[in-house]
C-alpha cells in the first residue's frame, strides 16, 4: 500500500488462455493483410469472365438441376425459369458457381448465402412484431468465396433493371452502386466496435446510410404488405372449419394440394425431431398449440420440385401458426468448392447446414428455426407467412435499380462480416472504385451471358426438347 491507500499494480492480470478466445494484445494487421491481396489478385481483375470449353449448356445445365426433384413439378421450374432472363438466373445458381469457380478470388472464406441475387433479400418478422429487411434465402449457404455473392448480385441487378426497361448506363450503375456500397459498408463495419458491427446495420438508418431515397415509397408499401402477410390471413384463404372444431387445408392445384394420411402423419410426426433443434425456451409457445393438418405447397422458382410442406397448428383460441417444413438439399455450390481452392463442407444434415447458415449471417432470424427428417430426408422448418414482404426488382421504376443495388450490397456486406473479418475485406477493397468498376463490367458480362442462355433454354422448349408448363 502506498501512503495514500490506493494499492499498487504492477500490469495486467495473467490468466489462463482460454479456448475459442484470442490473447491480449490481439495479434495480426488483417487490414495491411487485405492490402496486400491486391499483389496476387489486383481488384481490376474480377472484370474478367473466361468461360470454360467444358461449360456445360443452359438446358443441360437445368436437367441436372432437376435430378432428385419430383418430376411431375420439374416442368412448373422450367415455366418460371423460361419466363426472363432474371428468372433464368434464379434457377440457376450451380451454373453461376461453374463459371464462378474460375474466375480470381482473395481466397478469404467467409459463411455466404450462395444465391445472393437481387430477389432473395426481403422483410421479415421479428419476435416483437418489427419488420427487418435482410437476406431470406439459404437453400444454397456455404463457407466459400465472398465474391461470388457480390458477383451474383450485381450480375442480378443488371438483368432485373433489364427486365423493369432501365437503359444500360442506369443497368450498369445498379452493380456498381452494390459493389460501392458492399466496399463502403465493410469498411465502416472495419472501424466499429465489435459489438456494434456484428448488429448492424440499424433498419431505420438503412435508406440513410445507402442514400436510396428514391426507394422509401416502395419500401413503406412493401412494408404495409408484410404487416398482414401473417399466419392468420394464409390460414383464413386457404383453409376450411372441420365438424371437430378444428380447420383443414383445401386443395389449390398446382400450388396447394392435400396429402395421404400416411405422408402427413411422417410429416406431423417429425416436429418431434424439429422441437430437439430448437432453444428449450421455445417449448412452451408450441407446446400450446395442435397440430391440424399438412398439405403439399408449391414455393420459388430455385426450390420448384423439392419437397415443400404447411402444417397447421392452432392455439387454445383457434388462431392459426402455419410452419413450412421444406426439403434441404445438398447446396449446388459443393461441386465446385475444390475447383475453387475451397474445401467442401463435410456430409451432415442439409436442414442443419441452412438453419445454422442462416443464423450465422443474419443478425435476427425467425425463432422458430429449425430442421428435421421426414421419411429420411433432411428438411429445414421455419414459419410460414412471418409477415414477410419483398421487393420486385424487375418491377422497380428505372430510378429505383441504383437505390435498391446500394441497399443489398450494404445488406450483403453486413451479412458477410459476420464471418470473415471486415478488416481484411475492407483492407483489400480500399478506398477507391477500382473493385466497384471491375464488379460492374463482370456483371454487365455475365447479365449477356445470362441471357444467351435463357435463349437457348426458351428455344429448347419451343423445339419440345424439355418440357415447360407457364402461368403457374
């Protein structure tokens, strides 16, 4: 003790290291680390899309898609991924990661969604009956390159401003608007505290932060649209009272049909399974309700064919909570991970993989996520009908396009920095629009490609080469 009595230190305390912690002072420069990416993979060069002479052609590309789904629906898939260009791309993410897979990469692995297209971002629920607008689409999540996600999306950008009438330049400024602002955010997330990036981006500063102005009207719209796409409307459409007291699922062919007793009873039986992936805390809440009833629904354009089902559960009131158990396949980038230099994740559940992708790069996900196994398939669950509203990019105005690329790629980037750190992505995009143009003229490119091969797979099914059913 000195004679004030204020008692002596001598430094910091020493404490055992402890497993999955770094040690005090934190070592590394992930920034200068970043930079010094740029020496074996210059940000100009993502420009470049070099097709492979093994490339497989679009219709192929799409019958192999098909393979494992059910056939009588693969037509229904073909329909949606004929009708544009846009839509094409949609369905198409395995032949995005063949041509992906060549192309330059950093080789920094970040947790990505792997369909990043402009499509798969929307509004969603939370637990409190806010709305949040992020990434809702995980079909395909893996640990692989960020830049695939960046390139799909602003390849994505191009086709749907196509589709909406935008000219070139207005197409153009879309992906590279998502690029800049995928560049802008990451550093930003770079210079925060830990804690405040890992929860951002706050959604009322969102339109602010990506200065996409232009899309408040559109987003107030949608937003009203999400607030009462609930449980309670889809049961009240597409259900009907029964003699016990209790609702059942009517037909809506093609999109909602009922199941033989046999197929709903596996379904119903597995929620079983589904509670054990759950947090206990979420028990009680569906512990008090019953299940009614499962029918078969039709979903998306990339999911067309795969084994999707609704279960209804009604609380000791009659209100309905709808749950979507649906099939989780194997994600369509594995095959092209090695070519890539990436390891390919190990077998396991494919529920698992999409349920845990999801939480890892979303800052708040459904609470009712989880996974399962219906008749030794694996399937993914989650709520149906969570008040979730989107945008339709091919259906926004011309001045609309840049908004909405500057809002996905603040969305993406928040997304990706949840795994990889956005020091060193941030320390290899730098400052300056030299990635942001390179991103833009691979978009423009693969936007071309795209379309050539929604041509051919239009021209396939006009020749009776592979069967298609529209307007479904």
């Amino acid at each position: 003790m000195t004679g004030s009595g204020v008692a002596e230190t001598s430094g910091a305390r020493r404490l055992p290291k402890v497993s999955g912690f770094a040690e005090w002072p934190l070592a590394g420069l992930p920034k200068e680390e970043g930079k010094a990416l740029r020496d074996g993979v210059p940000r100009s060069s993502h420009a470049a899309l070099d097709l492979d002479p093994s490339r497989p052609d679009a219709v192929a590309a799409v019958e192999e898609s098909s393979q494992g789904r059910l056939p009588e629906l693969t037509p229904i898939r073909v329909g949606r991924m004929a009708a544009t260009p846009f839509a094409f791309l949609r369905g198409s993410a395995g032949l995005m990661a063949y041509d992906l897979a060549r192309t330059p990469m950093t080789r920094v692995r970040a947790q990505i969604c792997g369909d990043a297209h402009a499509a798969n971002f929307g509004l969603y629920g939370d637990a409190r009956g806010g709305l949040v607008i992020d990434l809702n689409d995980f079909d395909e999540t893996v640990e692989g390159p960020w830049e695939w996600d960046l390139k799909r999306l602003a390849a994505s950008l191009v086709l749907a401003g196509r589709v909406a009438g935008a000219d070139e330049d207005t197409c153009r400024k879309a992906a590279l608007g998502a690029a800049g602002s995928y560049r802008r955010t990451m550093r930003l997330l770079a210079k925060l505290p830990v804690l405040d990036a890992w929860n951002a981006i706050a959604d009322e500063e969102l339109v602010s932060h990506t200065d996409a102005h232009d899309l408040v009207g559109t987003l107030q719209r949608v937003s009203e649209k999400a607030r009462a796409n609930t449980s309670g409307r889809f049961a009240a459409k597409s259900t009907e009272p029964t003699e016990n007291g209790g609702r059942r699922f009517v037909d809506a062919p093609p999109v909602l049909r009922q199941v033989p007793d046999e197929e709903a009873a596996a379904v119903a039986a597995s929620l079983e399974e589904y509670l054990a992936t759950l947090s206990e805390d979420r028990h009680p809440l569906l512990a008090r309700h019953a299940v009614q009833d499962v029918a078969f629904r039709i979903v998306g354009t990339g999911s067309v064919g795969t084994r999707s089902y609704v279960v209804l559960l009604l609380d000791h009131r009659g209100e309905p909570l709808v749950l979507q158990v649906k099939e989780a396949r194997a994600s369509a980038l594995v095959p092209h991970l090695a070519t890539a230099g990436f390891e390919a994740p190990e077998a396991g559940h494919e529920g698992r993989r999409v349920v845990l992708g999801q939480k890892r790069m979303q800052v708040v996900s459904d609470v009712l996520l989880g996974w399962t196994t219906v008749a030794g398939l694996p399937f993914q669950v989650r709520q149906f009908r969570n008040r979730k509203g989107s945008v339709d990019p091919a259906a926004l105005a011309p001045d609309q396009v840049d908004d909405y690329g500057r809002m996905t790629g603040a969305l993406l980037a928040r997304a990706h920095s949840h795994s990889a750190d956005p020091r060193l992505i941030a320390g290899y995009c730098g400052k300056n629009d030299e990635l942001d143009e390179a991103i833009a003229t691979f978009a423009v490119a693969y936007a071309d490609l795209t379309e050539a091969d929604h041509a051919d797979l239009v021209k396939a099914v006009r020749a009776g080469r592979i069967a298609a059913e529209t307007g479904v």
